[in-house]
C-alpha cells in the first residue's frame, strides 16, 4: 500500500519554488523594448544574460522537471503515464530507454497479454498475436529482443554478449521496432522473397 510522506512533499514543494524564483529571475533579463527606426516603431529583443546564465537555466529547467516528477510520484504512488503525443515529445534518449518487460513493450503498441488462472477467449487471442509478432522476426533480432526485453540488458551490454558492434544493435532494434509497428499497420505478411 502506498503512504504519503507529507514532510518530504513539502519540502520538494519548497525546492519547486524556489526553483522556479531562479528560473524567472535568469529569465527576466531576456526582455522587449519598443523603439523607432527610421518613422516606423519596431519591437527589439534585448537579452542580457551571460552564457553562465543560459547554463544555469537549463540546469535549472531541468531540475523544475525532476522536482514536478518526484512530487507526481510521491503524490500519488506511481509515475505520471505519458500519453502518445507526450510519449513522441520525449527525447531520442528517454523513447529508447528499455521496457520493464514484454507485456509493456507490446503493450505500447496496442496489445497486452496477461496471465491470470483463466484465460479468456481475448487473451489467448492477443498471446497469439504476440506469437505471431516475435515470429516476424529473425533469429538475431529475437535474440536481442529477449536481450533487452526479458534479460533488461542495455544496448552496450547486448552487444557484448552477441559480441557485435553497438551501431549494429541501434539498427537491430530499430528493425524491430518498425516490424512490430508494421505488424499494425498491416497485418501478419508472410515473405516470398
């Protein structure tokens, strides 16, 4: 069961805005004035903070986004689920961080297998869709798949177990992120060539 812990909320309250009194305060120097250029009045941007500054701004935002997600969490027990407009504004980085396990990864696109003591007509139908999903794919991208999504190995660390390079693992897992999202969008196709 989840307990809040009230002190530690409050006090990442207390950070979050002062946080956020620094952020302004940097971003204050950035300011518009109005001023006339040959009879025409024209609006210049004016921007007085030091590269140290632009520095600590970012430092600084990136710390806001921390303390918001710490106190989502403490809040109400789990992570702020990201919805897909959300989920396509993340960084490069975070999309291709590794999932939990395979029903998370699945999941994602679209489908969700659950064991529970009986399993219902959906279920078995969506264990055969996963079925069928792995089998699009190549012994090596099956490997790597459990690599990372059973054993929750990093890319580096897959590739040294299948001992390639780690480019080839980026583009590997790249392969298999576009047959599983072509299994979506068309269907289970069987090659001829």
């Amino acid at each position: 069961m989840f307990k809040r812990d009230e002190k530690m909320i409050l006090e990442y309250k207390t950070s979050l805005s002062n946080l956020r009194a620094s952020h302004r305060a940097i971003e204050n120097k950035k300011y518009e004035i109005a001023i006339k250029d040959h009879g025409k009045e024209i609006v210049k941007m004016i921007d007085d903070r030091t590269i140290s500054d632009i520095d600590d701004q970012r430092t600084i935002s990136s710390m806001i986004r921390d303390c918001e997600y710490t106190l989502y969490w403490l809040e109400n027990g789990h992570e702020k689920a990201y919805d897909e407009d959300d989920f396509r504004k993340l960084s490069k980085y975070k999309r291709e961080q590794l999932w939990a396990d395979i029903d998370d990864v699945v999941g994602f696109y679209r489908v969700s297998v659950t064991t529970d003591d009986q399993p219902t007509k959906e279920k078995t139908e969506q264990h055969e869709q996963l079925l069928e999903i792995l089998s699009t794919l190549s012994p090596r991208e099956l490997e790597l798949f459990k690599l990372k999504h059973e054993s929750l190995l990093t890319e580096q660390e897959c590739a040294a177990v299948m001992e390639i390079s780690l480019g080839t693992v980026k583009s590997m897992s790249q392969r298999i992120r576009d047959k599983i999202e072509d299994y979506f969008n068309y269907g289970f196709q069987i090659e001829l060539f």
